[in-house]
C-alpha cells in the first residue's frame, strides 16, 4: 500500500546555518508554484505517496546548464528531509539535440511534484541563453567578450542565470574552438562565473555629460582609479573619431602600453562620426570588398554597413587609430550584438577586441521552456501518450 507522507517532513534550515538559503525557500515554494501542483500535493497526501521518475527535456538544441537548478533542489530536499536522485545525461557544458532528456529525477512524489514549476525556471533560459553564448563566441573566437546582460534582466535571479549561462556557453567555446570567450561581467554578484574577484566596466554615458566633454569623464576616472586600464566611451557627443583621438593623445602614455581602449556604442539612429550610405560601403570595398557581396537579408546589410556599430564604423575606428599612431589602442564594441549580428562581424573580419553585451539572452523566448514528464511511478514505466521515447531513453 502507498505510504501516507506526513506534514512534518518539512524541517526547516536555520538562517546561515547551511550557507546561503535557496530562493524561493522551501516555506515559499507554494506561493510560487503553479496551483495544480500544490492540489494534486494535497491530493497525494491524501491518498498516498509514490517514488516517480521525471524525465526533463527541450525542444531545441541547447548547451546544458544544470547547476543551479541541481543546487535548488538539493538545497530543498535537504530542508525538506528528503532525498532526491538526479541523474544528469549530459556534462555541464555539453550540446544537447531538441527533444533528448537531458537528466532524470527520481524521489517521493510528495516531495516532488510541487516543485516542478520553479526547477524548470531555473533550468530553461540558461539553456538557451549558453547555447547563444557559445555561438557567438565560436562564430569570434579571438574577441574577448564581457557579459553587460545584468540591466536587462527581470530581476537579480534572471541575472544570476544569465551569468551562469554565458559562462558556461563561454567555457564550452573554449574548449570547442579554444575561443578566448566571457572575460568577465558588469556586475560583482556574478563575477564568481567568470573567475572574476568583482564586476568590469569603467564609465557609463552619464559619467560623460557630468563631466561635460569626453576627455575630461576620462581624465576623472583615471584620477579615481590610476591603476586600473582605461576603457572610455566616445559617442556621447556624436565625435566617436574625434573624442577617440582627443583621449588618446592626453593618455598618450597609456595608449602606447596598450592599456587604453575606445568603446562604440553609437545607437541605431545615426551613423559614427564620418560615415554615411557610401562611406560606409567604400570602407568595406578597401578591407572585405566580398562581405558586402555575400550579405543575405536587409539586416545583415545594416550590420554590415548601416547605423550604428556596424562593420564599417569598426574599420573606420580602426583606421583612424592606426593613422594617428595609436595601433595599441583596442576597440570595444557594443550596441545590440546578438547571435546573427556576432556572425555578421565574424564573416567581415570586424577589427574588434572586445564586445559587450547582453543579446546573448533569448531572443525568442517560447525556445526556452523546458518540460518535465513522469517516466515512472514506483519503478513501474508510464508516460502520456507521445512521450513513450523518454521511457527508452531512460531504459538506456
């Protein structure tokens, strides 16, 4: 006969008595989870509790990232005084095809069913948001990339996610095409991800307009901060080429020990600073004359040669550093560097160093839900009707 459960299987940790507490806690999971859960929980309680399987998987390929999601619920079976199995399929880090169940968890269905809604949160975005990062950073494995997703994010623990997820998109890059990947992030929380002691960055725009002119926001931070390189903004006042320019000739030192960097972060309602339609296309005929000929949508082409940080505003940096004698100074780019636009700057060769950006966060958020099944219930096999291939996986 199914074993009642009983409402006291739910001790509690104290505060700081076992590190960090999950979030949500065990006390909140029920005011986060879907309803039906928590009824069908009653409902178990009732009649009796079963051991069941889950099998977790999504519908598009992903880099699997189960980390926090593995942590989570170890943290709640331990408050909970139960025991979860988890067998993970797949390493962390690894490409998983659409449809293949990337891990099992097994364990009391009391204990189980109510947290299914909060585990698959923590595992479905940063599936997809790896599996962006590690394209990206294998379309320009020699462009360093610093992960500025923290302001876009609905709250701090998308934030963390995201974090996690370009890191470990980053590592499996490494790996693949020994890309030079995430370098850090913006912010300290996260910074552990990336092997950071604390978040990078330097200025933002509303530094500049305190300052009242490029070269002075510099000069303030330099003077804050003598020991730190220097990475400065140069189109607040539309003069990316002639702000560059200005900064690198009063930090002429720095400049020459390579530890000056420009950053172009021009938005998508005007051009940079010298550039139009047919410079812009004259640009690229001097250094990768065949980029603009193999574009194939009207989006690549603006990447390539439009507003904004395109192709051609890099080479136009570029060009105009290099003139001047300031060949060590890097270029960081920024402005909407998604997925297709990474592979646009990687076809052209873009000369850029650095890239910061958040757009490695899912662009199509349908692709991120992740779905959980019961295989199981008490070693005995049983799926809905369409899902019989999670049992042979499992059988595997």
């Amino acid at each position: 006969m199914a074993r009642k459960p009983s409402r006291a299987e739910s001790p509690k940790i104290a505060p700081g008595a076992e590190g960090p507490r999950p979030w949500p806690s065990e006390p909140d999971v029920g005011r986060f989870t879907d309803r039906y859960f928590v009824k069908t929980k009653e409902t178990i309680h009732r009649f009796g509790d079963k051991r069941v399987t889950y099998a977790i998987f999504m519908r598009r390929p992903v880099i699997f990232t189960p980390r926090l999601m593995v942590d989570w619920l170890m943290a709640i079976a331990k408050a909970r005084g139960t025991e979860f199995t988890i067998k993970l399929n797949y390493q962390e880090g690894d490409w998983v095809g659409a449809g293949e169940p990337l891990l099992y968890i097994e364990g009391s269905f009391y204990h189980l069913v109510d947290l299914e809604t909060l585990y698959l949160q923590k595992l479905g975005a940063s599936c997809i948001a790896a599996y962006n990062a590690y394209s990206m950073c294998t379309d320009l494995p020699r462009v360093a990339f610093i992960a500025m997703d923290a302001r876009h994010c609905a709250g701090t623990e998308m934030a963390e996610l995201m974090a996690y997820a370009a890191s470990v998109g980053s590592d499996a890059a490494k790996k693949k095409v020994g890309a030079k990947g995430f370098v850090g992030n913006a912010t300290n929380a996260t910074a552990h991800f990336f092997g950071q002691a604390s978040g990078l960055g330097t200025m933002p725009h509303a530094l500049i307009g305190y300052a009242g002119s490029t070269v002075r926001a510099a000069e303030m931070f330099h003077e804050t901060f003598p020991y730190q390189d220097l990475t400065v903004l140069v189109d607040y006042y539309g003069r990316e080429i002639t702000d560059a320019l200005a900064v690198c000739k009063r930090f002429h030192d720095i400049a020459a020990a390579g530890r000056l960097a420009v950053r172009i972060d021009t938005h998508g309602g005007r051009f940079v600073e010298g550039l139009d339609p047919q410079e812009s296309y004259a640009v690229l005929e001097r250094h990768v004359p065949l980029a603009v000929r193999r574009y194939r949508s009207e989006t690549e082409l603006r990447y390539l040669t439009g507003t904004g940080v395109s192709a051609a505003a890099i080479f136009h940096m570029r060009d105009s550093l290099d003139r001047a004698g300031y060949d060590k100074v890097r270029i960081v780019a920024s402005s909407g560097f998604s997925v297709a636009k990474c592979r646009v700057m990687a076809d052209a060769s873009a000369p850029v160093d650095a890239i910061g950006t958040g757009s490695y966060l899912p662009e199509n958020w349908i692709e991120t839900y992740a779905t959980a099944d019961i295989v199981a219930y008490d070693n005995a096999p049983s799926v809905k009707i369409g899902r019989e291939f999670l049992i042979r996986e499992r059988k595997k």
